[in-house]
C-alpha cells in the first residue's frame, strides 16, 4: 500500500508542480506526464540533499517536499494558476 501512496504522491506533487506552466504546455499533456515530473523532482530532490550533506531520510525528504509544496503554492497563488479561462472549462 505505501508504495502505491507514494507514486501517487509523486504524481499528485508533478501535476501539482505542472500546472504552474498551465500557459505554456497542453492540460492534456501536464496530466499525461504528471509523474515525471514528480520523480524528476524526487531526483532532484535527492541530489541537492546530498550537495548540501543532509542525510537522506524519509523526514527530510518530507520536510524538503513540504517546503516545495509551500513555495509552489506561493508561485501558484503569484500567478493566478487556478482562475480558469472560459477556453479551459
């Protein structure tokens, strides 16, 4: 069951992170490639633990996700993301 909760944390987190290009790139397409775009970030996250000599552990993956999450809400808050045009309903 954990393993399954996490992909779909991966993919909830890349649609999550997608949408902030909602402009850009087709919906159709952020949904399609949602957990590449978590597990890049997963990677990414991992790689930058190390850079900075974190230990990687399950609680500071947690907190580094949770800080993202705050900070991408923040840019979609900024951007507006979530008022749709009539073209997107």
């Amino acid at each position: 069951m954990a393993q399954i909760l996490f992909l779909m944390g991966l993919y909830g987190f890349g649609v999550f992170f997608g949408l902030l290009f909602k402009k850009q790139l087709p919906s159709a397409f952020l949904g399609v490639t949602g957990y590449l775009w978590g597990a890049l970030i997963w990677v990414a996250g991992g790689v930058l633990l190390n850079v900075l000599t974190i230990p990687y552990s399950p609680v500071s993956i947690t907190i580094l996700f949770f800080l993202l999450g705050i900070g991408i809400a923040f840019l979609h808050i900024r951007q507006k993301t979530w008022q749709l045009s009539r073209s997107e309903l």
